[in-house]
C-alpha cells in the first residue's frame, strides 16, 4: 500500500513537473512556427507518404522564398516535422502524441488514410491541437471532434456517386464487392456502396460481399464466389498494391466484367504495379491530371518537374491542405508563444474559412469539419493515364 | 461443380507455396532440432533475389541484343540462379547466426532467428525503399477453361514445379550419399557426429536446400502475385511453419501434405464462411488436429527418432 502511495505520488510529481517544463518554456519558438506532417513514408502504402512529403517540401519551397510566413505584418521561419507513421493505426497515435506534446507543433497535418486518420483525429482532438487530414474519406475521422478537419469529400457521397455510375454506366443491377475488412477506408466505403446500392436497385441486389484481411495476397477464393455470383459489376475500395492483385486474379479467374475503384486507387504507382490489367477501368477521385488546367495544371507541371512523375491525388489534396492551414494561420492574424492559445485561435481561423479556392475544388467547412465539394469519375487510358471522364456535385 | 473444382484449383496453388516454405522448416528442425524463424525471410529474400536477376537478364538481352529466349526458358533459369544464390544466403544466415550458438538453449536460436528476419525486412526496406516493386511478365497467361473451371498457364506451372521441387528433394535426401548423413543426423543429433559424419557441413547443406525451396516458392510467389514488398514473408512464413508443426516435425511428406492441407482449408473456409473467419476456423482446425496428434501427421516425440 505504502508503496502504491510513493509511486503515485511520485508520477503526480514528475506529471506537474513536466506541465510545468511545458507551459514555462515555450523553448523560444516566437519566431519559428511548427507544422508536423504525419505521413506513411514505410509500409504498405509509401507512395503516398511520398506524395505527402514532396508536396509539403513544395510549399516550404515557396515559404522560404518569400521570406516566411507573414502574420499580422511579422515574419515567421516555417519547420516542417515529417514523421513516419509506417501506415499503422499505432504509429500514427504515437506520431501524433509525438509531434503535439514533445515537438509542440501549432497544426498537424495527416494521417492519410483512414486508418490512421479515425485514431490519431482522436488524439489530436483530446490535446486541442488543428488536425487536417488531406486524404481520409471516412466520416470517424472528423465527426464529433472540433479541432479535426480535412479537405476531401466523404464516403457517404462517394459510395452513391459510384453507385449511380456504375447503374449508368455499365446497366448494372447486380454488383458486388470486395473489401478489406480490417481497415477503416475500405470498410466504410464498402459499407456505404453497399447501401446505396440496395437503396437504388433493391434488397439482395449485391449479390456478392466479399472480404479479406491487410496483407492477404490470395483472393482467389473471394473471386471464385464473385464470379459464381453473376455480378455484373466489381467495386473494390483498395489501395493501389491490393487493386493490382485483385484485377489480375480476377482477370485470371475469368471475371470479365468491369471492376470499379475509388480514390484510393489515383497513385502513380497504380500503373507500374498493375500494367495492362487496370487500363480501361473506372474510378472516382478527387481531381483528375490528364487535362487539368489554370492553378491546377502549374502545380502539376512544377511537381512533374521537380520529382519525376504526375502528382497523385495525395500530392494534389496535400497542397491544398498547406495553403488552407496557411490561410489558417494567416486570418488567425497573431502568433503570442503560447502555443494553447495560438492552436486554439488557428482552429477557430480554420473553421472560418469560405470557399477556398483550391486545386481539387472550392471548399467550405461544414460543422463537423468536413468541405463540401465536387468528386471527378476518372478513366483510365490506354496510355495508362488517368483521364477526365465526368464531374459529379453534391446536390 | 464447376465452382467446388474452381476452388480446388485455387487450394493446390495456395497450397504449393505453403508446402514449399514448410519443408525448410521441417528439414532444419529434423537435422538440427531448432526452427529457423527467418525462413519466411528467406523466401522473401528469394522473389528479389528472382527479381533482380530477371531484370538483369532482361536487361542484358536487350542491351547485347541477344536473341531473346522463350519466356519459360528464362524463367526456368532465373529459378535456378535465384535458388542458387539464396541458397548462399542461407548458409550466411546458418554460419553467422546459428553455428555459434549450437550449444547455447534452445530459446537464444529461436531468438536469433527472430533477430535474422527482422535484419532482412530491415536491411531492405533501408537499401531498396519501400516503394514496392512489380516482378516482370516472363510469360504471357493464356487462360483455357475445362468444363466451367479456369486454369491459366501460369497456375499449372505453379503447381508443378512446387511438385517436381519436391519429388527431387524425395530422391536426394532418399538416394543420395548426403541425403543419408541428413538423415542419420535426424535420427541422432548427438551421437552421429562422432561417427564422422561432419555436423557443420550437413547443417550448411540443410540450410542450402530449405533456403534454395523457399527461392523456387518465392518466384512462384512472385508470378502469381507479381506485388514484392519487405514484410511479404511474415504472414506466409508463420503459416508454411504451421504446417510444419502438422506435418510431424521432421517429416519431408508431412510438411508437403500438410501445406496443401492448409492451402484447402483456407480455400474452403473462405468459399463456405465469411472470409474474415479464414485463419480463425484454419487455425482452430488445426489446434483439433494437434489435440489428436500432438506431434503432427507424421511426426514423433522428441525422444524417439525423428524422421526425415
């Protein structure tokens, strides 16, 4: 019992000690302003991370050269803290835990995916801290938690968007899916095609819902069933290593039908992976490369130039959620060194923003956090581009 | 029926990776009683072995201007070139990790072998990146379809050649000089060795052989999905060891059998139940099979002989 009692007292000691460390010091940041970037570098998903990271490094560029960020007339340094969160739902908490407490950043951008977004927003939210997913589709990330935001559009309207072109599109009334049930992206998705589906063409008008498990390599069975199924259509809400799989073993199986995707199969790695396999087929995103014109196309050409490659959707949102949390920073209009203060006034600034022009589209926040904006459906080419086909609006 | 058949197909091909990893497993527990954990890195270690020779020789042929071979013959030769060098790989692997620990417990081997996986996952996520790589098309699939049921080139191809790995493996470990210190050492660890029969060089060769098998399964791995990534060994290693466990340890037929066991059962959890209880129905099977059969199909308590 004693010893309960030391130990205890002890942690309060250390506890208070450490708050206090924290709030005395504010380690001299008045001149410098922090922002932490939580991003998948490793695992399973590292094009992405990337993106994520070139895409920062690409607005850090412009920062620096105009000197810093001015707000309320006074120059500030801009730091970029880019942690890896190895695309696992524990490493982004701990990401997140990392960056807020220890590195004191005023807003975080990331995680991406799902994932990691729905668990770190938690985190984010508990230590009062602007979170911005530039990526996360899933409606747990920002619901109910006012510090957490992001810049796409959300499952609920992606799922009908995909719903209503595919029933256009193909004449479909039967379709199935094939989703990994072990993460929050997929499953969402998968549960809000589901519904919309069966809303549209009936009960029991999926005929097959299929699942599998992070990692597996084999679907082969899944696919058997699909097949079996007289499916007329396959949506699959998988990230770009899993879709290169699926359409190949589909293929193999002899599923001829068309296979549907969403935004997370817009990488550049897609094609490198899946070859001829994924040309022809369709998936809906967040802004298309192939044609893109004004701000859009400059960031494009300027990405392309620097890295190598046509930015995915990640690289384009991420921009997006640079200039929107330097807009943030900027309306917020004074940096005081106390950085509670300070991360709540960005999030207020946050909240306040109105039709933001960005890239990927016009935004405004609804209450939750979330933008209100357009979905683009994307083909892809026989040159392996991802090419414009049609823009769908919330109504 | 069509689709129970369909599902067969898709069990022998799931099931012939397994069988492949499982028998390096099985072979370095018969001769040396430890399990070597970094096996399924091994394996990983061979599809990018395979990988960067099949680019190689690609590259080389179109540079040179050679006269390109059918897809098949290269393939054929990258298996065995890539078989080959991870075999080398698995004598470092026995040499530097294993050898100096033949006497320390039982525990720090398996450690050790924990330890190895960890540094290969590592060291080529460090070297390689982690951007994943697409193993090159060497031959294009031609699709046929028998009474309802597809089955591509490349599956047959598979299946196949995972079995002719084995039955030579049979024959070697059955009818050769080697094959026989193998498995003397099997039935006697200890006292074997004093016989002349030297302990380093057949641990050396047993390594050689698991490591050269799960090379060949990493390349079929790889042509069948053609995705490569660091940790693709993990999942697949821990269950191709399962199926060693119910093979009987120690046991070449054991280990192949029951690797296409659990390639059916995964196969067949999926099609009749939800696929998310796969490796929940899978592994409670085979924790019913272990009840009955504590030492696997074929296998035998540790004090008696052990067979290989």
């Amino acid at each position: 019992m004693k010893k309960v009692t030391i130990s205890f007292i002890v942690m309060l000691l250390l506890t208070v000690g450490l708050a206090a460390c924290g709030a005395a010091a504010p380690s001299g940041a008045t001149d410098t302003i922090k922002i932490g970037i939580n991003a998948p570098l490793t695992g399973d998903i590292p094009k992405v991370g990337e993106g994520t990271k070139y895409a920062a490094e690409m607005w850090l560029e412009d920062i620096k050269a105009a000197g810093g960020l001015d707000v309320g007339g006074k120059k500030y340094n801009v730091e970029l803290v880019i942690e890896d969160n190895e695309a696992k739902a524990e490493s982004a908490t701990a990401v997140t835990t990392k960056l807020i407490s220890q590195d004191e950043v005023l807003v975080m951008v990331g995680p991406q995916s799902s994932k990691q977004a729905v668990p770190a927003g938690e985190v984010a939210n508990n230590l009062k801290t602007l979170m911005v997913s530039p990526w996360s589709t899933n409606p747990n990330t920002t619901l109910g938690r006012p510090y957490v935001f992001r810049t796409p559009f959300l499952d609920p309207f992606q799922g009908p968007v995909l719903v209503n072109f595919a029933t256009k599109e193909f004449g479909a009334t039967k379709a199935a899916v094939l989703y990994d049930v072990a993460s929050d992206y997929p499953k969402g998705l998968a549960e809000f095609f589901k519904s919309a589906w069966e809303k549209l063409h009936g009960e029991g008008s999926v005929v097959a819902f299929e699942s599998f498990t992070t990692n597996d390599t084999d679907f082969s069975a899944q696919l058997t069933k699909i097949k079996d199924s007289g499916a007329e259509v396959l949506f699959a809400p998988q990230y770009y290593n899993e879709v290169a799989l699926i359409v190949q073993q589909a293929r193999e199986l002899g599923y001829e039908g068309p296979i549907l995707g969403s935004d997370s199969w817009g990488s550049a790695e897609l094609m490198n992976l899946c070859g001829d396999a994924c040309k022809g087929l369709f998936f809906s995103t967040h802004y298309a490369a192939a044609g893109a014109t004004g701000a859009t196309k400059a960031f494009i050409d300027r990405y392309n130039e620097k890295y190598g490659y046509v930015p995915d959707d990640v690289g384009a949102l991420t921009w997006d959620t640079m200039l929107l949390v330097q807009k943030a920073i900027q309306d917020c209009g004074k940096i005081t060194g106390d950085i509670a203060v300070d991360r709540q006034c960005v999030r207020d600034a946050m909240a306040n923003i109105k039709d933001f022009e960005g890239i990927t589209g016009s935004m405004t926040f609804t209450e939750e956090g979330d933008p209100i904006k357009c979905a683009v459906i994307v083909k892809i080419s026989d040159a392996g581009e991802f090419e414009f086909y049609k823009q769908v609006c919330p109504e | 029926m069509a689709f129970f058949l369909q599902n067969v197909v898709n069990a022998l091909q799931a099931g012939s990776f397994y069988a492949l990893i499982a028998l390096g497993y099985s072979m370095v527990y018969g001769v040396l009683l430890l399990f070597n954990f970094a096996h399924g890195d091994i394996f990983m270690v061979g599809a990018y072995v395979g990988f960067f020779v099949t680019t190689g020789a690609l590259l080389l042929v179109s540079t040179l201007g050679l006269v390109a071979l059918p897809g098949w013959v290269v393939l054929v030769l990258v298996i065995l070139v890539a078989m080959l060098i991870t075999a080398f790989v698995g004598v470092a692997v026995e040499r530097i990790g294993y050898r100096p620990l033949r006497q320390a417990p039982r525990a720090s081997a398996a450690i050790t072998g924990l330890m190895i996986g960890i540094i290969l996952e590592t060291g080529n996520l460090a070297l390689l990146g982690a951007t994943r790589l697409s193993f090159p098309e060497l031959i294009q699939t031609t699709t046929y379809t028998v009474g309802g049921v597809t089955l591509t080139n490349k599956r047959i191809m598979i299946v196949g050649v995972a079995l002719l790995l084995m039955f030579a493996l049979h024959q070697f470990v059955q009818r050769t000089k080697w094959g026989m210190a193998m498995r003397a050492m099997a039935y006697d660890f200890g006292v074997v060795p004093l016989m002349g029969v030297p302990l380093n060089s057949i641990a050396a060769l047993t390594f050689a052989l698991g490591s050269g098998l799960a090379a060949a399964a990493g390349i079929l791995f790889s042509v069948a999905y053609p995705v490569l990534n660091p940790y693709m060994g993990i999942t697949v290693g821990w269950k191709a060891f399962v199926a060693a466990i119910i093979g009987g340890r120690g046991s070449i037929l054991g280990a192949a059998l029951a690797g296409f066991l659990l390639g059916f059962i995964e196969i067949f959890v999926a099609v009749i139940f939800a696929s998310t209880y796969r490796d929940l129905i899978a592994f409670s099977i085979i924790l019913l099979i272990l009840i009955f059969r504590p030492h696997g199909f074929f296998g035998e308590a540790h004090t008696s002989r052990l067979r290989l």
